[in-house]
C-alpha cells in the first residue's frame, strides 16, 4: 500500500486526490443542474435550441463554432433526454477543468500538492459555476483552450514534437468551439511566443531550440487557422469579419472609457493576493515563467476594461480570468512549502472558503422559466405555427424560439403576431425571466386589449393578439431588444 502512495509511483496520493475533485465537482454540479428540470442559465434556450438543430438538420442552424453543439447533441443521445444530456456534458467539462490547470502547475512547479491544490481552485471556482449555464461554449473553450496552453509551453521547453502537433490539435478544438476564449487565451500565450526568443538571444546570443518552437508554434497556429477559415468559412460567424475578424470585439458604443474595472481582482478577493504570490513564486523557480504568467494577467485585464471590449464582452472574458487566476493562486501556495504548516494551512482555509462561495453559488442557480411555462410555450407553437412573439428578449426570448416560436422587434400590429408580458404580481414558483420581458397588471391588462384578444395564460406569462390590442406599444411603451445572436 505504501508504494501506491508514493509520489513517483505509477497511482500515488496525488493522482488520487485529483481524480476525487474532478469526482467531488461533477458531482456537486449535476446535483446543482438537476434541481430544476430545465438548465440553468441565461443563454441555456440558445444551446438548447440549436442541439435540436443537430437532430433536425445534421448541423446547428447558426454560423457559430460548432463543436460545442455537437458535443451536447452526444450527450442527448447518450442519456435520451436533452435537458440531462446537457447538464451531464457541462458538469463533466467544467469539472475537467482540473486536469489541465494540474499539469500546468506541476509543469511549473514540479509540485504535485500545489498542482493539486490549483487543479481544485479552478474546477471548484465560483466564475466556473456561473458559465456553466450561460455561456456553455466557453467552458468547453477554455478545456480545450488550458489544454492547449499547457501543451505549448511543454512543447516550447522541450524537444519533442509530439507536444506541438497535439497543441495545435488542441488550438483547432478551441477555435472550433468558441472563439472569445480561443481569443482570450491565444492572446494570452502570444507574447510568450514573442518574447521568448527576444529574452533567449540577449542572455545567449544565439537562437535557441525554444526560440525555433516558438517559430514553429506560431506558424503553425496561423496555418491550422487559416485551414480551419478556407474549409468553412463562415465557421466563426459573425466574428470572422475580414481577414482576421477582431471586429466582433467591438459590437457596440464602448463603455465608460474614463472607468478601470477591477472585478477581474475583486471578484476572486483572497485568491488575488496569493496569485501575486504565485507570479513571485513562478519567478523564483525560472525567469522565463513570468513571461507567461504577467502578460497573461496584463491581457486578462486589458480584455476586461470597457474602454477597449464592448461593455456587452466585458463580462465574458471576465469569467475566463479564472484560469490564470486558479493556477497563480495554486502557484501561491508553493510560496510557502518550506513551511509545511503554513503550507497546508493555506491550501485548507482557502480551499473551505472555496467551498462555501462554489456551494453558495450553486445553489443560486435556477431556470429563467419552469418546466410547466416551457411546456405551455411548446404546445402553443404547434397549435399556432408560424407565430410571431413580440416582447421577450436576452435568455427569455431564446427560451420562446427554444418552444418553437419565433421572436420579433416589430410591434406593429398583425395576423399571427403576439405580444408577451409578464404579470407584475407573480405567482408562487415563477422563476427569473419575468424580469425580461415587459411586465404589467391585470387590470393594465383588461385595459389595453380587447375581450378575448388573450391567446395563452400560463405561469407568469401572457400572450395577447396584437391585432386585439388597442395601442401596438407595450405597457411600460419601450420596445425590447432582440436577444445577442452569439452567447
């Protein structure tokens, strides 16, 4: 038994601990996505309606990256259910999360414990939870993604080239799931390609076999891309405008220019300070690693100030700052591991107050809609096909196209068009997507629309015939806006 828990053995202590939290997050997870029967998540009637597509159309019928869409639709039919399938693919790719945040750490550290320790922080972070639902196609990109930026490095450092064509698959998988993280995270690894050579010739006067990786990585990468955009061009959507297709960044006004956010700090509190710590650490135990991690956190920051991202972007890549986080708080801890008290005394409070904000979190988590409300949606559109809803909008208005509806920002009366509002006094069980679309009362209600022009009542919602109403704007006389067409 005692070499089974050695650390160098083929099964040891380490190996064991981080299976248990991947084991102890997926877990935790399913639990906390199958409290309700629908999927938590601002953006889950997005995923939900385009797995479909997979089943109906053998593709997703939308020019986005398709590979989460397909993983999803794996799922489906593997548990025979979409709803469960679902669930079951993200709790099992956020909680995996661990396994390539370990092997960077352990890369850098040569310290399974810390590695460990790095590999809990990220599958178990609060940020990490919260896109499980609302941005399905980020979590699976950034697995891929970690994966990637770990087997750079170590093809980087090292000789083999097996490393450098697995980090280009990997780079291909990312690309072809989600492209702000592909964004984020190539943005992030680029300067160490960069300066990595730069830093090499100055102290060695000569061009390294790392310097000739870099190269080869980069090259790569740009031919892996640009075979991956002439095989099917419209495969980034909307972000491919243009050779390069950064204009997505920009999808709107910028925000406050005269504004720093700081969340991207803020939001992790503790685990920032020992972050520090970890860039300390990393520095220690090799210059060349702080030519990773400190362009990799100045990015993070920059992609999370509104003066340069769309406010609308701003949040997305702030729940990617995750990674660099967990791993540089991991890496923390390595600070103190000549104090063996200290040591796991770290890793233990922070690992319990990790615990209790992922808990928290988790519990937090809820559908915009019931299953009852999807339900009577549902079987409105088959009675009504070919509909029109005006009204609902962000995760709302994809959970309406989810049933089988279509959505509208016309307001004009018409045939076949309704309007939907949600009732001002909600009744027990309503969930949270009342707030996203307008709200009225009853007696409003009886007031702007004829007898009997009331199509559906279900839940917290209403459906009115437009052509039955006495005014075609809304009660609260604002028009919503239709839903991001790329969560």
């Amino acid at each position: 038994m005692g070499k089974l828990l050695k650390q160098e053995g083929h099964f040891n202590v380490y190996r064991i601990a981080l299976f248990l939290v991947f084991l102890f997050s997926f877990i935790l997870k399913l639990y906390f996505s199958t409290r309700y029967p629908l999927i938590a998540g601002m953006d889950a009637g997005y995923y939900v309606m385009h797995i479909k597509d997979v089943f109906l159309y053998g593709y997703p019928q939308v020019s986005d990256p398709p590979i989460a869409f397909y993983l999803g639709a794996l799922f489906t039919w593997l548990a025979n259910d979409l709803f469960l399938g679902f669930k079951v693919a993200i709790s099992l790719f956020s909680a995996a999360i661990c396994f390539p945040i370990y092997k960077i750490a352990k890369y850098v550290t040569k310290d399974r414990a810390v590695a460990v320790f790095a590999g809990f922080l990220a599958s178990f972070s609060t940020s990490n939870m919260f896109i499980m639902g609302d941005l399905f196609k980020n979590t699976i990109g950034l697995f891929f993604g970690a994966w990637f930026v770990y087997l750079a490095v170590k093809s980087i450092r090292e000789t083999s080239t097996r490393n450098t064509a697995l980090a280009i698959v990997a780079f291909v998988l990312m690309l072809g799931t989600h492209f702000s993280s592909s964004a984020y995270l190539l943005f992030s690894i680029t300067p160490l390609l960069l300066l990595l050579p730069i830093y090499n010739f100055m102290h060695e006067k000569r061009i390294t076999t790392e310097s000739l990786k870099c190269f080869a990585i980069i090259g790569g990468i740009g031919l892996a891309a640009l075979a991956v955009l002439l095989l099917k061009p419209g495969l980034l959507g909307d972000y491919s405008i243009g050779p390069v297709g950064l204009e997505y960044l920009d999808d709107g006004p910028p925000g406050k220019s005269g504004t720093i956010n700081l969340n991207m700090f803020s939001m992790y509190s503790f685990f920032s300070l020992l972050a520090m710590l970890g860039l300390y650490s990393a520095y220690r135990i090799d210059p060349k690693w702080a030519i990773l991690f400190i362009p990799w956190i100045v990015v993070s920051f920059l992609l999370t100030q509104p003066m340069f991202v769309d406010d609308s972007w701003v949040f997305r890549f702030e729940m990617n700052t995750y990674i660099p986080i967990a791993l540089l708080a991991g890496l923390g801890a390595f600070y103190f591991r000549k104090e063996k008290a200290v040591f796991y005394a770290v890793m233990l409070l922070m690992s319990l107050h990790t615990l209790y904000m992922f808990t928290d979190s988790g519990m937090q988590r809820m559908p915009l809609i019931s299953m009852q409300e999807y339900q009577a949606l549902s079987e409105f559109a088959k009675a009504h096909p070919g509909s029109q809803i005006f009204g609902p909008r962000g995760g709302l208005a994809y959970w309406v196209q989810a049933a089988g509806l279509e959505t509208t920002d016309d307001p004009s009366p018409a045939p076949g068009k309704y309007a939907m509002f949600s009732i001002q006094a909600p009744k027990p069980g309503g969930m949270g997507g009342a707030s996203q679309t307008p709200s009225i009362t009853e007696s409003e209600l009886r007031k702007i629309s004829e007898p009997g022009s009331v199509a559906a009542e279900f839940g917290n919602f209403v459906l009115v015939e437009t052509t039955g109403m006495h005014k075609p704007e809304l009660a609260d006389g604002s028009s919503p806006k239709p839903p991001l067409p790329k969560p």
